[in-house]
C-alpha cells in the first residue's frame, strides 16, 4: 500500500472515533462559557471528551507541536545540587519520538488526531501544524486530504541560529509550520514587519509613508513567510529546560494573528506549554494537553506563577508511589469567603526516583544531591478539594522556599506533592488544617 493509500485509509477509519452528543460548553442561559484546562493524558481521549462535551467548532486556532518522526528520544534538563552547594545538570527523559513501528504507523496516528482538530476548529479558525524536514512533506498530503488543498493558507518558514550541523549536509535550521483554514471565510490578522528601502535611503513615494532609524530609511510591509525568532536560549528568563521548547515570541505571533482577544486556542502536544502561557499573557481562553507527567507539571508551574487560572484534570488515576512527603501547616488566615491563607513548609520529602528515565551520566549527580537535600527535589504541592479529580491551578504552592510555602483552600483539602520530574505523591499532613 502506498503512503497516499495509507492516508486515504487513516482518514475513512478514523471517521467512526466517536460520536457527537449534547455537551456542557453552552449554559442553560445560551451563553457560551469556558474554563482553561490542562489535561495529563492522552490527546486522542480527550478531543473525544471534548468533541462529547460540544466543543465542535469552537476552536479558533488549533496549534500542535507533534512528534516529528524523527526516531530520537529526547530530555529535559533540571538542576540539583550536590553537599558542597554545587549545580549539576540532570537529563531527564521528557518524551519518546522513536516510533518503534513503521512511518505507515505515524501517519495514522497523526491523521485521526488531525481530524479530532478539524472538528473542534471553528470555520473561521486557523490549523498550526509544526513539524521539520522529517516529515512535513507527509503530513502535508495528509492535510491536504483532510482540509483540501484549497484551504492551504501558508508553509511558514521559522529560521534559528541554534542546533547543530553536519559536514555532509549544509546546517538544518528551520521548521516548517503548515497553516491550513477549515473553509474559506478564515479569520487572520497579518502583522507589519519593517522593509528597508535599497541602500537604506528615502524613496519619497508619493502616499508612501517611510520611516527612519538607526539603520536606515523603510516603509511597513505585510510579513512574509520566513520568520526569524531565535530559539529559548539557556540563560533565557522563559526556559524551562524542556525539550524541544518553543519560544513565547513564536507562539504570540502565531494567537495574535490567528484570532481577536477572548478567542479560544488549542495545543495537543502541549509539552511545557508555551502555547498556552502566550495565551494567557495575549487575553485567549484555552486548552493543553499532553501524555507526559513531566510536561503537565512544568506546564502547571508556569502557567500558575504567570497567574493564570486553569483547572488541572486527569485522563487515568496517579499511579501509587512508595515515596512521602510530609507537610507541617503552621497557621492560617480566614478570608471573606470562608476559604483560608494556610502557611506550611516541607518537613521531609523522600521522592521515588525512576533512574531508568535518566541518563546513566546524571545517576551520580541525582545520588549525591538526595544525599545532600532530598526537598529540593520537590517541586510544587497541588492542593485538591472535593475527590482530587480536579484541580485550581490557583491552589498551588510552590516549593522553591520549603520553609515558607502558602495556599489557599477550603477548611477540607488533600495535598499532592510533585517532585521536579512530574511525579506526584500524596502528603501527610500535620499541624493546624
């Protein structure tokens, strides 16, 4: 079979993934409501959910960051540090493009998730397909069949500086992102960019407005196709360590020219979630979702200490683990509302440290600083009301103090801690609740 048959096949079996059925996004009054959401899980699951819940066409502007195929694993890194106050670097697996079955595999997988987002996509909405020279030349055909090649809208090329190069090739740096519409009618605002006049001087056009700055005379012009952005850097204020992290430059762009403010924006591959923290700071409603536990939890630190309201849900229960992490609260202000100020700090945290997903290098680091301070290895505490199937992503504290962490929450709560590769265990609590 040949890959256009295998496509053809992906999209005719991945029509019957689910079925369409009265949902909760319209309240009873007819207004249209929305709450932010991260979901651990699988993406395939939960644009199904959504799909149930009556989000069909809601979407504005889908982007996705998918694997690549391009057979490699990759790792986030995180710091600890040893008895002597040094820091070390720890590379801790963050997700797995290896694709042990064929490229025929990959295709189907991407084409039924593919579908997913072109029925959650409004018809005004814009589809952001991100991908590399591994394969965008598939997916393109996929796209094509799935939102016709009429609705082809632009192949954005982003150029870097960072990664590596070869002696045999001349040096990858650019991806491909692939911009499709779901009808006709499609919503998009062009930004301006800067285009200097040949030798930097005046042309003096008539109806022509020119400007002037330090590098010469230029008129404003729609944006072109090739964006130049540079990568997150190491030192850079936004970096998360992730793997594969994208810039919030990038994503801004992207959310501004795609949809007006209060727009509602996705992200199925949702990693550390730039995407979704460019939606915060741009004023868009929106929703992530990724299968790793260590993207949902950085995605979780980041987005609540941008003060973003989110609530937190799961796809599958937590697995039990045999590590503790004991919280002592040590007092508590009542507010208005009948929720409390609860201030605790960390007493003890003992994490469950899966070495199969680090670096056989790093092992001695992640050995020596448990020796040195074992709470360093915790990360942020989830506070849970009611059955712990959802979250508040404003009740949260972070362990970056242990000795002076507060929360609020109701007089009944269960805390979840997280260690800084994204597992969870459950706190025992002592003092004052």
């Amino acid at each position: 079979m040949t890959v256009i048959e295998q496509i053809l096949e992906g999209i005719k079996n991945g029509r019957a993934l689910y079925e369409e059925v009265p949902g909760s996004f319209v309240t009873d009054s007819g207004k249209e409501e929305w709450t932010n959401e991260i979901r651990l899980g699988d993406n395939l699951d939960y644009m199904k959910e959504l799909l149930a819940r009556g989000c069909a066409g809601k979407f504005g502007m889908i982007y996705i960051d998918p694997p690549f195929f391009t057979r490699s694993s990759f790792n986030a890194s995180l710091n600890v540090k040893d008895s002597a106050g040094s820091s070390h670097k720890v590379h801790h697996l963050a997700y797995d493009d290896k694709f042990d079955r064929d490229l025929a595999y990959y295709i189907a997988n991407m084409t039924v998730r593919l579908l997913l987002m072109r029925d959650l996509l409004a018809d005004d909405g814009l589809m952001w397909v991100h991908l590399d020279w591994h394969s965008s030349h598939y997916i393109k055909m996929v796209l094509d069949e799935l939102m016709g090649e009429k609705n082809f809208v632009n192949e954005i090329i982003w150029c870097y500086k960072s990664g590596g190069s070869g002696r045999r090739h001349f040096a990858r740096k650019h991806d491909t992102i692939l911009v499709y519409s779901k009808t006709g009618d499609y919503y998009i605002d062009v930004p301006k960019e800067k285009s200097y006049n040949r030798d930097r001087k005046p042309y003096r056009f008539r109806g022509v407005s020119e400007y002037r700055d330090e590098n010469g005379w230029y008129t404003m012009v729609n944006m072109k196709d090739v964006w130049n952005i540079d990568m997150v850097g190491r030192t850079s204020a936004e970096r998360t360590g992730y793997a594969t992290q994208k810039p919030l430059e990038l994503m801004k762009r992207i959310i501004e020219a795609s949809t007006a403010e209060g727009g509602l924006v996705g992200d199925f591959f949702c990693g550390s979630g730039s995407l979704m923290e460019a939606a915060h700071l741009t004023g868009r409603a929106w929703a992530g979702c990724d299968s790793e536990e260590l993207a949902a939890a950085m995605t979780r630190r980041r987005l609540a200490k941008a003060g973003a309201e989110f609530r937190f849900t799961r796809q599958d229960e937590a697995r039990p683990l045999s590590g503790r992490a004991d919280i002592q609260i040590t007092g508590r202000d009542e507010l208005e509302d009948g929720r409390f100020i609860y201030r605790c700090r960390l007493t003890d945290f003992v994490p469950d440290i899966d070495t199969g997903s680090i670096q056989m290098k790093d092992r001695t680091h992640v050995d020596n600083a448990l020796t040195a301070d074992r709470l360093q290895f915790a990360d942020h505490i989830m506070i849970y009301s009611g059955d712990m199937s959802e979250l508040i992503g404003s009740s949260m504290a972070f362990c970056d103090e242990p000795e002076e962490m507060s929360f609020i929450a109701g007089p009944e709560f269960t805390a979840v801690a997280v260690d800084i590769f994204g597992r969870e265990y459950e706190a025992e609590l002592t003092g004052v609740k």
